[in-house]
C-alpha cells in the first residue's frame, strides 16, 4: 500500500488533464490544451485525489455535508496552487474573474465544482483501489 497514494497522484493528474482539457475545448470550441506544462498531467488534481483519500474516513457521512467539506478543502488547495504558481514558478496558470473570487485563485463556482467532482472521485476511487491491488499482484 506504500505506493498507492502515488499511483492516486498520478491518476488524479490525469484524470485532471482530460477533465480540464475537455472543459477549456467545449468553452473554447476547438482543443485548447488543459497544461501549461504541455504534458498530460496536472499536479494540482494529483494533490486534491491524494487529498480526498486521506481525507475521505474523516468526512461527514451527509452527502450534502460532504459536498461542502470537499468544496472548501478543494478550493483552499486550488488557492494555495495558484498562489504557489504566482510566488515560487512565478507563473499565473489561471484567474478566475467571476463576482465571488479570491484574489483570482479560486471562486464559488469553482468550489461547487469541485465539490461535486471530489464526491464523484470518491465513488470511484473503491475500484481504483482494486485496479492498483490487481497491478501489484
């Protein structure tokens, strides 16, 4: 198990590309990469599923409670990311403008997102866990 919250790293990071890069090509309405980096990999959806495992046996067993705790935790690390990016890489890889934003880093809208998609990655993340145990064996 030493290294399953790497592979949920990995996983995560990917998972985030294709989710972001679905996301940015829809609203763009052509492909319009979801990295900076230009590989398909984004370490910030890497942290929150690593996040989210180790976070998941603490959450509130209300689903509407858990949505919350999730919003708040994922937007505080989407923060935290992209104040990251701004101080230390020296880089703004997004910024956000809608009403209810902080600083750009992260916003409302964004929390709810995340919210939801934190509760759906823990929905999958049982079978994950099987899929990474079927590798190792």
């Amino acid at each position: 198990m030493m290294f399953y919250l790497p592979f949920v790293f990995l996983f995560g990071g990917a998972l985030g590309w294709i989710i972001d890069t679905l996301d940015r090509s829809i609203d763009r309405r052509h492909f319009t990469e979801g990295s900076a980096f230009h590989i398909p990999f984004l370490p910030i959806y890497g942290f929150g599923g690593v996040l989210l495992v180790l976070a998941n046996p603490i959450l509130p067993q209300n689903i509407f409670l858990s949505f919350l705790y999730i919003g708040i935790l994922m937007g505080a690390l989407e923060y935290l990311g992209g104040l990251y990016c701004e101080c230390v890489l020296k880089r703004r890889l997004w910024n956000y403008k809608s009403k209810y934003n902080i600083q750009g880093h992260t916003d409302l809208y964004h929390a709810f997102a995340w919210g939801a998609l934190g509760l759906l990655f823990l929905q999958i993340e049982p079978s994950l866990l099987m899929l990474f145990q079927k590798i190792l064996i």
